[in-house]
C-alpha cells in the first residue's frame, strides 16, 4: 500500500473484495492503508466512487465492517470515523470522508506488530499521536473528558517515544500505542487545530510525510497559541510533572512548550521546513489554502492569514 492511497488503490480494492466474495474488511498496516480500508468498505455498499462521499455522512448505506490492526503509533486511524483518500484527478487532492458508521468495527493494539518498525518512522509517527493529543487541548470544541484523555496521551508519549521508537522495549512500544489510540479518541470529539490546518497543503502539494509537517509545525502554532492558551498549556506542564517551571501559569505554560521542543530535540526531529522541496515563495499560497480549512475555524486563538504566512516564515527559519 502506498503512502496516501489514491482514489484508484481503493477502486481496486473495491473490484478485488467483489471477486473473493468478502463481506467484511481486515486492515494490518499504518495510517494509509486504514484509510484505504475504510474506504473500500464504505464504496463496497454503496457503490460508485469514494470522491461520492467526500464530506460528512454523504453515504447512504453503513459500510462493512472493519477490523483495524495498525502496525504504526501515530495516526490513530484505527479509532477514527473519518479518512483521507488522494484523488489523482485533482491534482492529488487530499479529499476527507467522515461519518458516524466510518469507526472500524474492532481495533487490535498488538506491540509485537510495531517492533520491527525502523526508528525514524516510529518518530514521526509518535510525533504524529503528540499532535493530536495537543492540538485536542486547544480547541473550541474541547471538554474536561477530552483534555483528561489528551493529557494523558502526552504524558505517555513523553515518556515513552524515545524508548520505544529506539529500543525493543516492548512495554514502551505498547504504551506507545495506546497513546496513539488515546490521542485520536481525543481529538475525534475535540476536534483539531491549526496544525493540521497549516499542514495539510504542504502534504498536498508537496508529498511531504503528515508525521513530518506536523511535528515541524507543533512548537510554533504552540507558541502562536500561547495567549489563548496559557491554562490548558499550565494543566500541560503539571501533568509532565515540571513542578520548577515558576509559580505562574504563564511561566508553566512556557515550560509546556520548551518541554515538548526538549522532546524533539531527543528524538532528533526535524525543526524547519525544508527548502529543498518547499519553495520558500510558496508561503502566499500555503497560508491561503490553510486558511480556508476547517480546522482554523476551531482553533483557540482565531489567526488571521498573516498569522499563518508568519508561522510558515519562522517554520522555514527553525527554532534551534
């Protein structure tokens, strides 16, 4: 299965679960082959094109169900009502489908299943899961059950990447996971931010990894954030347990930010843009697509798309 399964890949997976006769799909793979999955199961009952169903509950029938088995700790696709196919005629086009029937049936998290995935990948990935987690926290649509759910899934990703990602540690690989899994949960009710908003164009246009371009992104929508959201970025600190960072809320939500940058820095993740495949004079056109996605609607603080040609500029400088 290829990174970011196109309309075709999931026509084909229609025509061969037809000719065997299935009448239920099992999914062992990552973040893309979870998305093909659950679209070969949506198209499988009602017919038609996935493009058909770009949207929310733009189907008519349930779709079969759906056993997911995910072999990465990141996307969270395995909890999810919603997936994202690339549409070859647009350009590679990143269309969204989601509804309520689209939640896999069954989620299996087997450690053993990730233990032979290379370091680097498990990173981003991890990277990914942290993410959502955060970007759960700083929405309109977040709740003290989701922020409970999030918080958690940063702690365990805190602790737990670098381990997991770099060793056989079946026990961090594990909590890896359920991290993962947690995170989507999170981020499935609360909804996501400008992260995801700022990162989706340059997986589109550019092809880059959304492990990578999130993680990129993640400390400066944090700091752009941070005016709006100093008390969920405190409630941050306090779950990583950075009881020194000052008896402040700001001075807590600052030791938030640095906290996750220290992560990054361990994990050896990338800080910049590359320019080798992101045009810098690009920006213009990045910030405009970003800001006609969804999520900057959601988003604590309410950018302007000056904000965002700002936040790509110093995501092209690197923070280190």
């Amino acid at each position: 299965m290829p990174q970011d399964p196109g309309t075709r890949k999931v026509e084909s997976g229609v025509k061969l679960l037809r000719a065997t006769g299935c009448n239920i799909v099992a999914v062992v793979g990552g973040g893309s082959p979870l998305c093909a999955g659950k679209a070969i199961a949506l198209v499988a009952t009602n017919g038609g094109n996935i493009r058909d169903y770009e949207g929310l509950e733009k189907y008519q029938n349930p779709p079969l169900p759906v056993i997911a088995i995910p072999t990465t700790a990141g996307s969270g696709s395995e909890v999810s009502a919603s997936f994202i196919i690339s549409d070859e005629q647009r350009d590679n086009y990143k269309l969204t489908v989601n509804g309520y029937h689209c939640y896999p049936k069954v989620a299996l998290l087997d450690p053993l299943l990730v233990r032979s995935l290379p370091p680097r990948q498990f990173i981003y990935s991890g990277v990914d899961a942290l993410v959502h987690a955060i970007e759960a926290t700083c929405t309109t649509q977040s709740t003290p059950l989701t922020d409970a759910i999030a918080y958690d899934a940063v702690r365990l990703i805190f602790n737990n990447l670098s381990r997991a990602a770099c060793s056989g540690d079946l026990e961090a690989k594990g909590l890896q996971l359920l991290a993962s899994t947690m995170a989507n949960i999170a981020c499935g009710n609360a909804k996501l931010g400008l992260v995801h908003s700022m990162s989706q164009p340059l997986g589109s246009f550019y092809h880059l990894a959304h492990g990578l371009t999130n993680g990129i992104l993640l400390p400066y929508v944090m700091e752009y954030n941070l005016p709006a959201a100093v008390d969920k970025l405190a409630g941050m600190a306090a779950v990583l347990g950075l009881a020194g960072a000052g008896p402040g809320r700001l001075d807590q939500a600052r030791a938030a930010i640095k906290a996750i940058k220290d992560l990054l820095d361990v994990v050896d993740f990338p800080d910049r843009i590359p320019e080798e495949k992101v045009p810098r004079e690009d920006i213009p056109r990045l910030a405009k697509t970003a800001m006609g996605r969804s999520q900057v609607k959601l988003n604590l603080r309410k950018p302007t798309e000056g904000d965002v040609v700002e936040i790509y500029e110093r995501a092209f400088q690197g923070w280190r």
